[in-house]
C-alpha cells in the first residue's frame, strides 16, 4: 500500500466518483490510492513535470492500477479529454490554482488545497460562482486548508477569506488562528501604523475567529 501524509489522506477521504483528475500529481501518491481504495474507477494524472509523470507511472505499474490511468504532460487542465467528476489540485500556491481554475469548467466537484495565498483562492472562488461545500485546516507539519467546492451560488463572506469557514469544525482550525493572531499581534504591536491593508484584514478576521471561540 502506498504511504500518505496526513494532508493527503485527508484529500483522499475527499475523493469519490467515476473519474479524478489530480492536478500537478508530483510522485501520484493520491491518485494511485485513490484507485487502489476504489475511491474513483478512472484517474488522470497530470503534470507539467515529465520526471513526475515517470514516477507516477512506476507507481501505477508497481501497484497494478495502470490499467485504469492516463497520463497527462500537461500545464494544468488544458489536455483533459473530458469533465471529470473530480479533480485535485493541491501542493502549489493559490495563484497558480487560480490559473489552473481559469483554464475551464473541467470537473463537477474540486478539492483544492494551496500551500500559500489562500486567500487568494477564496476571493476567486466568491467572485466566480463557486458554491464551497467544506472548508478546514489540517496539520501536516505546517498547516493546509482544504477546500471542497463546486460550481453553484457562492457562500463565502468578505470575512472568511484568511480563514476560511472551518466547515467541518476541526482543532487544528483554532491552533492555527492562535498562532497567527499571536504573530498578528506581535507585527501590530511594532509597526501598528505602517501595517498594510492585506495584514490589517487579517487580523481582524483572527481577531473575530479567536473572540468567537472564547464564547463557546
């Protein structure tokens, strides 16, 4: 069985329907567990990196599910054959998921997590009529959003781009909103007038978050 991180198990826990396309599949760790736990019946794995697609595919072969793969060297979701029932793109800043999100409509259900700028996902996401279905952190040596989401009514506020929903409620949310209103705070504290407007917003959003969690 292939071995995941605790960020990509809970991506795979995301996972479900006829056909994923993993998005920048790096080694296809993902893809080839989400096969082998029949999670998905037909993957697409998609890279921009050759020496990725190679690794991916000695993978597929080593577990036996190449059969019921396809590789793609492509930049994004450009060379998709068809509209998947879901797709992954996780591991690369929200800039470049946006880019990829732009490309086209190419999936009925999309599990994004980026490694930085989340906030720039979300704002996409609000403006460009996505409905967000989950939205949480994960720890995984640093921590992660993880955001569900499919086209439809959008239901993100101006008030939880930094943070996001934490929908469903996890731990690691909060761990996460204490630490960064802690280095918020320390940042405020030195240079409270030159504190740019991108940082002022997100610690008004942490403020509200940790303020919300000491009531309950």
């Amino acid at each position: 069985m292939v071995k995941l991180s605790r960020r990509l198990q809970a991506i795979l826990s995301e996972l479900e329907g006829e056909t994923c396309a993993d998005i920048g599949c790096d080694h296809g760790k993902l893809i080839v567990s989400a096969l082998l736990n029949n999670k998905v019946k037909f993957g697409y794995a998609v890279d921009i990196s050759k020496k990725s697609l190679e690794k991916a595919e000695a993978l597929s072969r080593e577990e036996k599910v190449d059969s019921r793969m396809t590789l793609l060297y492509s930049d994004g979701a450009t060379d998709l054959p068809e509209k998947v029932s879901i797709a992954v793109i996780a591991g690369m800043g929200a800039t470049e998921t946006v880019h990829i999100l732009s490309q086209r409509d190419f999936a009925d259900k999309y599990v994004l997590s980026p490694h930085q700028d989340p906030q720039i996902l979300r704002q996409f996401l609000k403006n460009n009529g996505f409905f967000v279905i989950k939205d949480y952190i994960i720890f995984d040596k640093k921590y992660y959003p993880i955001i569900v989401a499919s086209k439809g009514a959008t239901n993100y506020s101006d008030e939880e781009m930094f943070f996001g929903k934490n929908q469903p409620e996890t731990n690691d949310f909060f761990s996460y909103v204490s630490l960064r209103k802690k280095q918020l705070d320390k940042l405020n504290n030195l240079i409270e007038d030159k504190i740019n407007p991108k940082t002022k917003a997100e610690k008004e959003e942490a403020d509200r978050w940790y303020n919300k969690k000491s009531l309950k």
